[in-house]
C-alpha cells in the first residue's frame, strides 16, 4: 500500500498544522500552489524544522537539497513523490 | 555534554548561538576556529549547499558579536574524545571540504567528529525525538461498501482468520477493518503492516511493539484507532439501541452499584460504548461492562459522525489531540471530529 499524492498533501497539511508558527486557516486551506514562504509564513528555519519532520514522517531523506528548492506545497509533494518511487 | 561560556584551549568543541539555531567549531586559536560554513558569513547557505566549504576564522568572525560557549564533556565523552593535538590536525586535514547536508552533514556533525570521532547532530535528533514522541491519536472510519480492500491480507494468521469467517457481512467487516488498519498505521505513523511484528494474543487481540491500535465494527462501519499509547475505541450501531424496546433491560448489566443508571436509550447506548472503548485500552479477560468505570477523563464519545448512524468512543492518553478521519475508497477526508465528540 502506498499512500496517493493527495493523501501525502493532507498528511504534510497535518505535519504542518502540528508545527509552530503556522496560520492552522491557511494550512487547512493549503493546496499544491500554496507557497511556503508568502502564504504560509514558513522561514528558512521553519522550512528546516519542515523537512526534519517530513524525513521522519515519509521515510525518505533530503539529500542535499536547498531550502529554497520549495517554494510551493507542489514543490514539496513532488520531491517526496519522486523520492518514494 | 554541557555547555559553558568560559576559556577556550586548543581542540576545544565550541558553539555560539545564530538566530535559532546553534553553530559549532573547534577552536585553535584565537585567530583559527574551524567549521563547516558560517550562516552569518554566508548568508544564502541554506539555498545553495555545495557552495559551503568547510573554512576557518577567526574568533570574532565565529561569534559574530554573540557569546561562545564551549563543551564541556562527562565521563563517557572524556573516554571517547579526540587528544587535543589530533582534533587540531584533523580539522585542518578537512580545510576546503564540501559536501555539507543541512540535516546529515552540517557543521555540528564536523566539529563533534573532530572532538569526539563521531559524527551526531544533537539539534536534529532533539527535534527528530520531540516530533516522535508527540502524542497522536488518529481515528479513521469507513463504511464497509466505500472501504478500499484491495491488496493482499498480512499477515497470514489474520488472512486465516477472514477465510475462516463463514458470515458474509463480518467477513466483509473483518477485511475492512482490516485494510483500514493497514492504511491508518502507514498514513498515522509511516508503519507497514509486514514491519511491525504484528501478532494475535491468546485472548484474541491484536497487537504490535510498534505501535498502538485498536479495530471496531458495527453493521456497515469499520472504526480504527491508532496512537504512540494504549488506545481503545468502540462504534455501535444506533439503530440498536435507539429502536430496541428491550435496551432498558440492558441498564442493570451495563451500570456499576455505584454509578447513576439512567436508563434512557441514550445513556445505556453512552455508557456501553464508552465502556467497551475503556475495556479494550485497559485489557482484560472479558467485557463485563458493570466493572468498567466511565470516570475516565481521557474519552470522547459522539453520536454525530457517519449521519447519526453509529455512536463512537475513544480513549486514550492523547485524545486532546484526537483527529479523525472519514475513508472513502482511496480518499481520506479529515474531518473536524474533536468538535463532534466531547467528554
């Protein structure tokens, strides 16, 4: 069993809802284009926290990657999806 | 390890405190301290990791104005640690180094590999270790007809148990539940069914090391609980106790002498299935629900979920974090549950 894209946004949605610092309204209502920085209000130091957990949380590991790589929710589902093949 | 703000002798680990985050280095002199990158000296170090090189400054350029502390170690580190000279050395072999990982091959894994001849990241696993122990529980539904059952039965014993079942309506119940489960563990907690050593006691429940669960059904419904602690839940069909006109001969078997039998269908369908959720988070023999207490501070009971049709309760430590889910198919909505169910 895998988990779908759509099942990895509603679960980076929970990790993020789990997080300091974030807006729960605009969290809950975060889709692919919803951008990390602008609308979430995620810094590079949240984003670090971010991808500690995602780590955690899919069981992948961010190999090198600069923060700003992710500059949208997409972003970040795409990375793990291509992690998880 | 501690840190203190004191005197730094050669080979010494030290650290000083950037924003939010701590940045580390092995001091020689005062004109040599060397790290792994500075994010104060190279301000877009979080974008573009293969520029950052492993360099040396000198004290003030390090501390950039903030105070240096310096490791101090206990007797385990004392043994394991890096004669001063060697760590000197050691540092200035790797001078113009790259390869730095934000999570995996920072400045803090350098400088405690130079000191102590292991590479650790106290930040990273703190953090890794307070996001693993957070308390979860996690709650998801499924009608049986919506349920996704596709894919094999793990592990052998359960596919037994669900070929063995003769009545079609808990067998399709058993395979739900069970599906439902796979996918709670996977979505909850990043657990595969074949990793978690899952087994079946001699009284019949199912258990795992790794994680805490507990199953339920009731005519078309699947419940599953998962959590970091002992969980249970338990749903009912409403239409069991809201339309039976023999359910107040159940108050006597469902209340304790010492508890309030209201015998309203409302309160013995309330009282059973919170009971039963108690029961299966505590263990034990048999359900006799006149021995269960419902003074328990950590359940939450509903009726509103799945249309009024099933009456819900969960009980476990972490129930103030309680969120629940609704599957349907290969689609899982979150509902806001914790509204839906109260104490």
């Amino acid at each position: 069993m895998q988990l779908s894209r759509e099942d990895c946004l509603e679960k980076l949605r929970d990790i993020l809802l789990d997080m300091d610092g974030c807006d729960p309204v605009a969290v809950k209502a975060a889709g692919e284009g919803t951008r990390l920085l602008e609308d979430l209000q995620i810094n590079s130091v949240g984003m670090l926290y971010l991808v500690i957990v995602i780590e955690e949380s899919f069981d992948i590991r961010f190999e090198n990657v600069g923060i700003s790589a992710f500059r949208t929710v997409g972003d970040v589902l795409d990375y793990i999806g291509d992690k998880k093949k | 390890m501690k840190w203190k703000p004191k005197a730094c002798a050669a080979g010494d680990m030290i650290r000083v405190q950037l924003g939010a985050i701590w940045h580390y280095g092995v001091f020689v002199s005062e004109d040599e301290v060397i790290q792994f990158g500075h994010p104060v000296l190279n301000r877009r170090w979080l974008d573009d990791p293969d520029k950052i090189r492993v360099i040396s400054t000198d004290i003030a350029a390090f501390a950039s104005g903030n105070m240096v502390e310096v490791a101090c170690f206990g007797i385990a580190e004392r043994l394991k640690r890096v004669p001063p000279e060697k760590t000197v050395a050691l540092a200035r072999s790797r001078m113009g180094e790259s390869g730095y990982d934000l999570l995996h091959n920072n400045c803090e894994h350098f400088a405690t590999e130079c000191v102590l001849g292991d590479r650790k990241c106290e930040q990273t696993e703190r953090y890794v270790e307070m996001w693993n122990h957070r308390q979860v529980l996690d709650v998801y539904l499924s009608n049986v007809a919506d349920a996704d059952t596709s894919g094999p039965i793990f592990p052998p014993e359960r596919l037994a148990q669900i070929v063995d079942t003769t009545a079609p309506k808990l067998k399709a119940q058993r395979i739900a539940v069970w599906k439902t489960l796979e996918y709670a563990l996977l979505r909850s907690f990043n657990l595969h069914m074949a990793d978690i050593g899952i087994r079946r006691t001699p009284s019949g429940k199912w258990e795992s090391d790794r994680a805490y669960f507990s199953l339920s059904h009731s005519g078309d419904w699947v419940a599953v609980a998962v959590s970091e602690s002992p969980v249970g839940i338990d749903i009912e069909e409403t239409i069991h106790f809201l339309e039976n006109d023999g359910v107040r001969r159940l108050a006597s078997k469902v209340y304790g002498p010492d508890e309030v039998a209201d015998d309203s269908p409302e309160a013995i369908m309330r009282a059973w299935v919170i009971k039963e959720s108690c029961f299966k988070r505590d263990g034990g023999e048999s359900f006799v629900p006149a021995n269960v207490s419902m003074t328990a501070k950590d359940v939450r009971y509903g009726t509103d979920l799945a249309d009024g049709q099933i009456a819900l309760a969960v009980c476990g430590r972490s129930v103030a974090n309680l969120r629940i889910y609704i599957r349907r198919g290969d689609k899982t909505v979150r509902v806001e549950g914790s509204e839906l169910l109260s104490q």
